[in-house]
C-alpha cells in the first residue's frame, strides 16, 4: 500500500521561501510529483522526481531522498498567487506493479502581505 | 487540443437519482483516470483506463459507481442511486502509457456534484 504525509498548513509572507516537505511509505516507487490546485481548480504539474537530489524549475525547486522516503517543494521570493494547495503524489513501479498515482492529502500554503 | 474536458462543470441532484459524468482526454492518451476529491484532502483514486480495457476497478466506493470507455477515447463515470455522501469534486486524467512520469497526469476541471 501507499502512504503519504504532508502538513496541512503552511502560512509564509509574500517574497520569502518556504519549504513543503512531504514522506512516503509505498510498496513500489518510481518518482514522485508535486502538482498545484488552486481552489476549485483541476491540479496542474509542478514536477517529476526520480533520481535523488535537486531540480529547479524557476522559483520553484523539488528534492527527493529515496532512501529516505522523503521529498521537499521549494518555493522562492513567494508570491500571493502561489496561494493554493500542494499535492504531493507517488508514481508507483511501472513494471509489474500499479500504474495508479496516490496523492497526498496536500498542503494548503497561504501567502499574506 | 484544449486539454482535458469534463462536463458538466457542476451537478447536483436529489438523492436517489442517477448522475452521468464525461470526461475527454487529451487525444493521444491511452490512459484515462478517474478520482474523487473532497473538501481538504487530496485525489482519491476511483479506477482507470488504458485504451478500452478497464485495469483497475476495485477502489470504486461502491457498486452504485461505474465507468465506461467504449471506443478508448471518452469516458463516462455513472453513480446509480445518489447519496448525500457521494458530493464531491469527481476528477479525470489522463496520461501516455509510456514516460508518463516526464510529462505528469493531466486533470480536467472536474466535475462537482452537489447531493441534496
């Protein structure tokens, strides 16, 4: 089975970093998402991880341990437009195995002024 | 193409009726997926398609829930018999079988269902 945790909640000011961390349990793996959905929207990709360590894309940068279980969203110089909620989601084994992403319950980050 | 399209974009019966939700892909994709997403949580996985044959049905919620593809294109998700607790965002996505992971799942507005 798959399971996957991430905070509920973050709150940041507008023009600073913040970090969404996200662990996982998964009897298989092959990469890890992050996708946005602003509210009642559809999720839109963020990124795709499969091997260990860091990919930025922007002001927006993903990590992932696999010997870990462990993935980050970074999110610099924060804008209010970046208020939405973070899903982060496995990609399990495709050989032999699921081809069923499971996501995380998400992290709804809120950006003030 | 424009995406992913569901339709309607909202729904919402008197318990007890029958809902019939479409979803179209993205042309080119042979996987089509459905998911339901309530309030503060994130997808839930309900089933999915590659072409025609349905894969993966077990994680329906129930057999009121059932899904379609018939010509592997669009897609309908049917809920017989509407209960207050089916009131949800009902998404789809869509992806290529292969390098799925580079290009990601793409969703569609969803479609939301409002129970009464």
């Amino acid at each position: 089975g798959q399971n996957i945790d991430q905070p509920t909640e973050m709150t940041a000011t507008e023009g600073a970093i913040v970090q969404i961390n996200c662990t996982y349990q998964t009897s298989g793996f092959n990469g890890l998402f992050w996708y946005q959905q602003h509210a009642g929207e559809a999720p839109t990709f963020l990124s795709y991880n499969v091997l260990d360590g860091l990919e930025e894309k922007g002001r927006f940068s993903s990590f992932l341990s696999r010997s870990k279980g462990y993935s980050y969203l970074l999110l610099k110089e924060l804008q209010m437009k970046d208020s939405a909620s973070y899903l982060c989601a496995v990609d399990p084994q495709a050989s032999g195995g699921s081809y069923i992403p499971t996501f995380g319950r998400g992290t709804s980050l809120i950006v003030h002024p | 193409d424009t995406g992913v399209s569901q339709n309607p974009r909202h729904k919402i019966t008197k318990r007890g009726q029958n809902v019939t939700f479409r979803c179209d892909p993205i042309s080119e994709h042979n996987r089509l997926y459905w998911y339901r997403q309530t309030l503060g949580q994130g997808p839930e996985f309900l089933t999915y398609f590659q072409n025609e044959a349905q894969l993966e049905k077990s994680r329906l919620l129930s057999d009121r829930f059932s899904a379609e593809r018939p010509k592997g294109s669009f897609s309908t998700l049917e809920i017989q018999r509407t209960e207050q607790g089916d009131s949800a965002m009902y998404l789809c996505a869509s992806s290529l079988a292969r390098g799925t992971g580079q290009n990601g799942y793409t969703f569609g507005s969803g479609t939301r269902l409002t129970v009464v």
